[in-house]
C-alpha cells in the first residue's frame, strides 16, 4: 500500500493506492479561494497554507481508506517541478513520516505523476501512448514507452496553456481561475470573429507558445467599450487559436511516431471543445482516447503514488538528503 503526497502548487493533497493500482482515497484540498482575490497564486501564501493542510490531509486519506500506517509499506511524494517552498512542505511531512516508522520514500516528478494517472484501475492504459497534459502550470507533450518514466516531445516556450486561459480570462474582467469562465463565456461568441495568430503553426517542432501578443493588441485597439461589446467573440476567438495549437501539435506528433493511443491531462482537459477536437482527431487516426476522471487530470495525490509504483523506492534512510526541484532536472543527492 503506498501513501501518496503532492503540495507541489496551490493543493494539499494525499491518497493511498494499493499495489493493484486502486485508488482507495484521495483527498485534496484546494487553495483556489485563498489565492482568487489576488488574481493568482501567491507563493508564500501556499507554502504557509500546505503547512497548515498536511497533517489533517494526510490522516484523511487515510481514514478514507480505511487504513493506518501501520498498513502502509512506501512514501510517495513529489519532489518536483513546482513552488520550491510549497514542494518542501510535502517533502518533509514525507520524509519525517517515512523516517519515523523505517519505511522507504520514493520521489516523484510531478509530470510523470500526470502521465501516470493513466496507469490507474480501473482500465489502466498501456504504454505506447501520447500523453498530452495541459494544466495551469505546463504544457507537456509526453511519448510513453514504459511505465517508468516518458520523454519530453514537446512543451511550452512560455506560458502553460491553463495560465494563458487565466491571463486572458482576467483581459476580459472574469475571475480566477479563469479557464472555466472563459469557455463558458465563449459559447455565446463567434470563434471566426477574430483571426488570431496559431502560434507555432509553422515551426516544424513540437514546442507549444501561449503568447498573447496578438490578444493585447486587438483588446488595445477595440477599447474598454470595444472590449466590453466583444467579450464572447475574444474569448471564442482566442480558445479556438488555443485549442487549434494544442490539436494541431498532437497531430503533428501522432504522424511522428506509431503510438496506439492518445492520453489527455491536466486541469485544461475539462476544456469541452478541446476534448471534442482530440476526440475527433482520435477517431480521424483510428486511436484510443483516455480520458481519466477530471479529479484524476488536476492535480491529485494519487497520480503520484501511481508513478511509485513503477519506481525503485529509496530505503531508509537514504533519502533525508533529498532536495525538492523547483524546475527542470532534479539536483544529484549529497
Ligand atoms: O491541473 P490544474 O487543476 O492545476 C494546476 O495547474 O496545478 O489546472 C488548472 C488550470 C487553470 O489554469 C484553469 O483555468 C484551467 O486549468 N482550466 C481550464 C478549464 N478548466 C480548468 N481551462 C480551459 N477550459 C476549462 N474548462
Ligand atoms: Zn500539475
């Protein structure tokens, strides 16, 4: 049994898998209306709130489970990318719980915790597959071969996908998070009435771009009023170019390689006319879709033990030494 922890971002989270892949529990807990009245989320302000969260978390997921230590056997947690102060609270709630009853900790990169939400029961999918996973804080296009980790085809060259839905959604006067907001608002607009740019569309990687360039100005030159009137048509508009990008370089890698199936992540797949669109190319290229359950796509603890298990579990005591990653690669233990 394997108790998962993730504080990498703005939720506390905690859940216990078995070693068949069930999830028994997974509790999280959102900071989401903490962090709205600032229009984003505050480091700090998450770092001090996980402290607070952890614990109560923690016993939950197990009570939900219907477990107690004693039942667990290894300590998932991610080690990173994510807030360096929200990733050590989790870190070292893990480390202290692992060292406290002699019990192995298996850090997690939190990336590889989204594509291995897939491998959870019930109907687990099999590597090969694309996982794209699209959320507030990246945009990845992961090529899965094995259970044990993916490689890196292609991701943001600036914002993540959810954090260019929340910008725009904030242009246009709607609340945090904005992705929600934004499609609803969208389906009383006309996506064609204003041409935005398809980033990237001719650059022949695999690499995503959420600039908003092209948004700021239109919104310049249509002015407070302009912007009022248009509302629905900006945000149509500029999902569309999103959601263009995001089909166009799955499409570009599925020609790349054979891959029998097409994963889709993160809090961005609860966007409805992307999932239709990566439903439709599925069907166009002959593939299976999956799309796990939404409280399974955004961040979750459970996803995290689901990539322990494929991991080899540091023994006692040899992870105390373990640093959290706030980005890129994790640093070589001391
Ligand atoms: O994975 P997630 O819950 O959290 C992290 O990024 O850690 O993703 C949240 C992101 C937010 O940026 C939110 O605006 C976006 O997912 N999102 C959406 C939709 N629902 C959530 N974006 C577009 N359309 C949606 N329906
Ligand atoms: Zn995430």
């Amino acid at each position: 049994m394997i108790l998962g922890i993730e504080t990498s971002c703005d939720e506390t989270a905690a859940a216990v898998v078995d070693d068949d892949g069930n999830v028994r529990s997974s509790v999280v807990a959102s900071q989401a209306d903490l962090h709205a009245r600032y229009g984003g989320v505050v480091p700090e302000v998450a770092s001090r709130r996980h402290l607070e969260l952890v614990t109560p978390v923690i016993r939950e997921a197990l009570a939900e489970a219907d477990v107690t230590l004693d039942d667990v056997d290894r300590i998932a947690v991610t080690q990173g990318p994510g807030l360096i102060g929200a990733l050590l609270v989790g870190l070292s709630a893990a480390k202290a719980l692992a060292w406290s009853r002699g019990l192995p900790l298996i850090p997690v990169d939190h990336l590889q915790g989204h594509v291995a939400a897939n491998f959870l029961a019930p109907e687990p999918l099999e590597p090969p597959f694309l996982c794209l996973v699209a959320s507030g804080g990246h945009t990845l296009l992961a090529g899965v071969r094995d259970h044990a980790g993916h490689e890196v085809l292609g991701q943001t060259l600036d914002d993540a996908a959810g954090e260019a839905f929340d910008k725009v959604a904030r242009l246009l006067g709607l609340g945090f998070p904005g992705g929600p907001a934004l499609q609803k608002l969208a389906e009383q607009g006309d996506p064609e009435a204003f041409e935005l740019p398809v980033a990237m569309a001719r650059d022949p990687g695999l690499d995503f771009s959420f600039l908003k360039t092209a948004l700021v100005y239109l919104c310049r030159d249509l002015g407070d009023d302009g912007v009022a009137e248009r509302r629905a048509d900006l945000a149509a508009s500029f999902q569309a170019a999103a959601v263009g990008q995001l089909t166009a370089k799955l499409k570009r890698a599925l020609k790349r390689g054979e891959w029998e199936a097409v994963a889709l992540g993160g809090g961005v797949a609860a966007n409805g006319p992307l999932r239709e669109a990566v439903a439709a190319l599925c069907e166009e290229c002959g593939l299976r879709l999956k799309l796990v359950p939404l409280k399974l796509c955004t961040d979750n603890a459970a996803m995290i033990a689901s990539a322990a298990r494929y991991a080899t579990p540091l023994p006692y005591p040899d992870y105390l030494s373990y640093d959290a990653f706030p980005s890129s690669r994790p640093p070589v233990p001391a």
